[in-house]
C-alpha cells in the first residue's frame, strides 16, 4: 500500500517543468523516498531503470571513466539489458552519496536535456562521509526537495480522510471560531494516535494492519535501532569504516543524550556532556547527526525580531528528533499508554514540546527559541505573516507570563504576536490565537492572522 505524500504533487510538477535540473530527495532513512519515486514512475507510466550504490556499489565504477552522457547510458545499459532507456524513462540514482561522480553528472545530463533523471540520498552533505574523495557538487544542475516523515495531515490521509474532511478544522481556525465539539474531539483523538507513533510509513502501516500500539513501537524501535546502527556502518569508496569506533560512540551518546536535556527545564542541549573527544569532536557528532536529518538544530535568539536568523546565538541550541517517533522510542513504550490516558507526569512537557516541534518542522517552519537568564522563556519563535510570533507548546493548557511580559515590552522585544497551542480549542483575543494541537500543522498553509 502506498500512502498519499504532499512531495507527490511537487515530483508530478516537476516533471512537467521544460530544461528542468535532475531531482534530488534527500531526508531520513526510511521517510518513504525510495517508494515515493517508484510511486512516481508507476503514476507517470515511465519506466523505471534504478541503480542503488548502497546495495550494489559496483554500479559506482561506471562513473570512474568518462561523465559524457552517451558513455554513462551506455554502461547504464549493459547492467539493464531487458530496458531501453529513452524519453519515457526514469533513471534512479538511489543511496546517491554513495557515489558522488553520478550526483556530478547531473551537469551534463541537464545540459543534454534527454533523459529524466531523479536520485535520493540520506547522508547528503555529511562532512568526510566520502573520505578522500574531493567530488565536486553540480550546483545549479540540481532540482533538491527535502523530504521529511509524514506529517499529521498525511497521517489522516493514510487513515482514509479527504481533503474535504481535513479543511472543516482549517475553516474554523481561519475563521477564528470555535470548532463544533465532535468535529473537535474527533481530530484530538486522531491526533493522539499520530502522537503515538509518529510519521515513518513502515510505522504507520504497521499501526493501520491491526490498529495494535505494541507492534507499530516494535516497528518504530527496529527503525531507531537501525538509524544508531547506520552510525558504524558508513563505508568509504574503498569499503573502510568512514568513522572510527570512538566517533561512532560518541555520536550515539550525542543522541542518546537528547531526551535528558529535552526533559530539563530549559530544554538546552550541554554539549560537553557528550562522552570523549574535544569540543570540536563532540560538535561533529551533533552535527553528523544533523545533516544525516536524524535531528533538528534549533537556536536561542538575542531577542525575538525580525529577522531571527540574524538574532540567533551559535552556542546556546536545543536538538529534537526529526520525527516525533523517534522521542516516543526515546521514552519508552509505556509513553504511548500515558499519551492515550492523558497520565502524562513530568515528562509531558518534552513530549508535547517535541510535538509541537515535529509539526511547526514538517510544515517547513523555520524555528527558533528565546531564552534569558532572567528566567523569560518562549518555547518557540517563527515568523508568521511577516511578524516575530511567539509559540507557547503546552501539554494542556499552562502559564504564558513570559510571553505576555515581551509582547507588553515592545521597546525591548519589538512587536510581535503569540500562538498558544495545547488543549484549547480556536479563539482570537487581539494579538494571541490559541489552537488545538492537531491544527499546528495548518500554520504552514498561512491562513490570515
């Protein structure tokens, strides 16, 4: 079974698009890339020619010799001699960081303009991944979509709801109004659900076959195992282990550590926790961990205005994971039961905090935090309809006074606006909106504030 993804209608454009780039997905492992562009080719009725250089890195040493087009399709079709490769098909470069001179031919196949060639990858960017390998990349040949796990609103299109069905809570958010009660209740309990499992579609399906919470935690731990065990398995060109075993233990202690720190008060991740190594090591383990889009590097900023990123503060960052999924498998199984009876104890606040985060990411939120000394905290900080908006991520509902002290400081703070998002249903007084949780991922269709 397939489910719907929001990435198919960009692919689908894409392809109409005249002298576009070769496609580049890039994003977790396991976030569905690899049956997306099946997906694709099948709905497009092209045929499909897939070259994996993870499972079959032989394929690579067609790209040692010449990166003429004729040259590549030539080698390209002696590994698939039942296929003509032409106009109607789809060349698949998967696992691509495997091979970065095929990622390099994206120049020439843009400028010959005769094959559709599309390619993913999960360690894209990662520094030293390939070791000495000085591979240039095509820059201005590529056609990158970032692709993350699936998000609430694909999370209810997997369960069977319309868009039709989806826009009646979106109606009332932008109308400011409160939503009927059993249309309310209704998308809670689903959002609980996504809660619970998160947005891997190996997960997700799982979760749909029997509806059981204990198999789709087993599906989601195999996955997070997996993701820390990828950390040791990272070959070079050669087949050498790209990291030595104290970097792997380290960047597994790096993640290791995020719930303990997602779980104090000010949610701020203490690098030099992390166990060995020099700060610049213990920051490259972050920083794999980041661009191999298992985490999210969020930073404080000076003071919440406009343009944040221009406020930001290079040492002082929370981490969260990519998918709410993986801080589920974090905390444990008996997490889920806590979720659905609503027995969360101290640790509600990170799982909403990260819940909340999960949906601002995915909904391609660029995101924030501000904290002083003096004890003023905002849990989030996005700009939002051309306004610094403050988001408060309670678990129920909760205490907003140090959103309320900057937004009455506009001399210190500038003007800005506030989201409260937890167990509310809509409303608008003046400046500050409260939502449901399930609707945090509607902030990224830019309703009019």
């Amino acid at each position: 079974m397939y489910f719907k993804r929001k990435i198919d209608s960009q692919l689908d454009k894409w392809l109409k698009s005249e002298n576009e780039s070769p496609a580049l997905i890039v994003g977790i492992r396991q976030c569905g890339k690899t049956e997306t562009i099946k997906e694709f080719a099948k709905r497009n009725k092209l045929n499909l020619i897939e070259i994996n250089f993870w499972t079959n890195p032989e394929f690579g040493s067609d790209f040692e010799g010449s990166l003429d087009v004729d040259n590549i399709i030539s080698n390209i079709s002696l590994r698939f001699p039942k296929h003509k490769i032409n106009s109607n098909s789809l060349i698949f470069f998967d696992e691509i960081q495997d091979c970065p001179k095929a990622r390099l031919s994206f120049k020439n196949f843009k400028n010959d303009g005769r094959y559709r060639v599309i390619a993913s990858g999960s360690y894209l960017g990662v520094n030293g991944y390939v070791v000495s390998d000085a591979t240039p990349t095509p820059v201005g040949y590529e056609s990158i979509f970032q692709m993350k796990t699936m998000d609430f609103e694909e999370f209810l299109w997997a369960n069977g709801y319309s868009e039709t069905q989806i826009e009646q809570p979106i109606y009332f958010f932008e109308k400011a109004e409160k939503i009927p009660d059993h249309i309310h209740n209704l998308f809670k309990s689903l959002f609980l659900n996504y809660a619970c499992i998160g947005g891997f579609p190996m997960v997700v399906k799982k979760y749909l076959a029997q509806k059981n919470f204990v198999d789709a935690f087993n599906e989601l731990s195999n996955i997070v195992f997996d993701l820390k065990s990828d950390f040791g398995r990272r070959k070079d060109k050669n087949g050498n282990p790209v990291f030595k075993q104290a970097e792997v233990s380290r960047i597994q202690n790096a993640f290791d550590l995020i719930p303990t720190f997602m779980s104090k008060e000010s949610k701020r991740y203490i690098v030099s926790k992390i166990n060995g190594g020099t700060q610049y090591d213990k920051n490259d383990a972050i920083e794999y961990l980041r661009q191999a889009h298992v985490v999210s590097k969020i930073y404080n900023v000076t003071t919440p205005s406009l343009p944040l990123a221009a406020e930001k503060i290079e040492s002082q960052f929370k981490l969260y994971p990519e998918d709410i999924g993986i801080a589920i498998s974090m905390f444990g199984l008996d997490t889920i039961s806590a979720i659905l009876k609503n027995n969360l104890g101290q640790g509600k606040g990170a799982i909403y905090e990260a819940l909340v985060f999960d949906s601002l990411n995915k909904a391609g939120i660029e995101t924030y935090y501000f904290a002083k000394e003096s004890g003023l905290k905002i849990d989030f900080v996005i700009t939002y309809n051309g306004y610094a908006t403050l988001i408060e991520a309670k678990a129920k509902n909760g205490n907003t006074k140090s959103s309320k002290t900057v937004m009455k400081h506009e001399e210190h703070y500038g003007k800005t606006r506030l989201i409260k998002i937890g167990d509310y249903n809509v409303s608008r007084v003046e400046n500050i909106i409260t939502i449901p949780h399930y609707l945090t991922f509607a902030l990224g269709k830019k309703p009019d504030f």
